[in-house]
C-alpha cells in the first residue's frame, strides 16, 4: 500500500492528466520497472498504464497512438529514465515534442495536449533540473523509486 506517493509537481499552463489518459513509463532496469508497476497498481491505475525498457519502444508507440486512425486514448503523463539504450531520455523527448509539433503545425489535431513529461534519474542536480524546466520536463525524480 502506498503510504506517500511521489509528489508531481506541475508548471501551471500544463493541464493534469485525466483517468482516461495513457501513462507511459520507460526504464531499462526490471527493477524499476517493476516499482513503478506496484505503484500504478496501488493507485489502481493498472489499465491506463504501459511500460517499456528503452527509448526507441516509448517513441514508436507514441508515434503509432498520434497516426492512429481511430481516437486513440491520450497520453497524459509519461515517465522517463535519463540514461536508456537506444534513445535516452532527452532523445525520446526532443522527438516525442517534435511529433505533436508537427501535427499542430499542419492543423492537425490541434486540441490535443502534449503529455506530462517527468524524469527519474539517478543524476539529478540543480543544473539539470533547470535545463529540463528550460525544456519544459515537468518534474525530474530522484532515483531508486520508492513505494516510501
């Protein structure tokens, strides 16, 4: 049972995900994951949620959801690891921000809101805080994710 979940902090023109939206986490170590998992389960969010363990698969999907025919479910809050084979990170965000750019830029789409985006690293400091705040990542959390 989760005691004190993570806290999300938020910048204010950022609206918060709703129930019905994707929650993406991408991490390469099992463990992690697997915390992330009981944390989703605990909050009884299991349905809304996919994992993934490297870069590469959380932009293929977010690629697949935004070129669906069909309505797909929004993406509302995606949790990304700094250092991930393939694609770290600050790759998957720079991509995933240049797709939903794109659909606005051709009118397509135009409502849908980019997810929120936080970090969980290991390598946390001020400095990197700030650069991720300049880029719009919404919260960076430190490493080992805890059920605490």
């Amino acid at each position: 049972m989760v005691q004190n979940p993570p806290q999300i902090i938020m910048q204010e023109q950022t609206p918060a995900p709703t129930l019905n939206s994707e929650i993406l986490f991408v991490d390469d170590s099992a463990m992690n994951l697997q915390v992330a998992k009981n944390l989703i389960q605990d909050l009884n969010l299991t349905a809304h949620a996919r994992f993934f363990v490297n870069g590469q698969e959380i932009i293929d999907h977010v690629r697949k959801t935004l070129q669906s025919s069909q309505e797909p479910r929004p993406i509302g809050l995606m949790v990304l690891d700094m250092q991930m084979p393939i694609k770290n990170g600050l790759q998957v965000v720079q991509e995933v921000k240049a797709m939903y750019n794109g659909l606005k830029v051709r009118g397509q789409r135009a409502d849908l809101q980019e997810p929120l985006i936080v970090f969980n690293t290991a390598f946390s400091s001020k400095g990197l805080r700030n650069y991720l705040k300049q880029i719009n990542v919404q919260h960076c959390l430190d490493k080992p994710l805890s059920m605490e």
